[in-house]
C-alpha cells in the first residue's frame, strides 16, 4: 500500500503546532503539593506518577512530530531530485538514440 505522501506533507505543520501545544500546556501544569506525596497519601503520589508520565509522554510526542517534520522535508527534497533525475535521463537517452541514428 502506497504512502499518501501529499497527505502527510499537508499535514506536518498541524501535527507540529498540535504537539508543541500539547507539550506547553504539560509543562504549565503546577506541580503536586509535596506534602501530599510525602503524607502517604497513595492517590496523590499515583496522581504525581501519571502527571510526570503524561509530561514525558508530551516531550516524546513533540520530538517525534519534529522527525516526521524533518522526514517529509527529506522526503520531499529527494522526490524532487529524482524528478529532476529521470528528466535528465530520458534527455540523455533521446541524445544517444539521435547520435546514433546519425
């Protein structure tokens, strides 16, 4: 199954600004009170767990969407050269079938 590479090159910019926000909001979370973590409260350190989770999850999230980015410019860049690639060989070949037709 062919990759919908149009698709996902429209849609780099919106996954970018999606994961950057994603990662802002996660790090504007204030964090647990200590004395409820340290008072054995085990719904409070299970809370600060998933909290520290879900801010290492956004970090991830946000570095992957910047490699899907760099991916799809690279990607783009060699769709480009091979165009260009084939155009100069097909000229390449109509020369050497004229010069031998000569």
């Amino acid at each position: 199954m062919p990759l919908p590479w149009l698709q996902i090159v429209q849609l780099v910019p919106s996954i970018l600004d999606v994961s950057r926000e994603l990662l802002r909001k996660s790090r504007q979370l204030p964090p647990p009170p200590v004395n409820a973590i340290e008072g054995g409260n085990p719904d409070a350190a299970r809370i600060a767990r998933l909290e520290e989770n879900e801010q290492r999850q956004a970090e991830l999230i946000s570095q992957m969407a910047e490699q899907i980015a760099q991916l799809t410019r690279a990607v783009t860049t060699l769709h480009k050269r091979a165009i260009w690639l084939t155009a100069g060989m097909s000229l390449a070949i109509v020369v050497a079938v004229i010069a031998l037709v000569r």
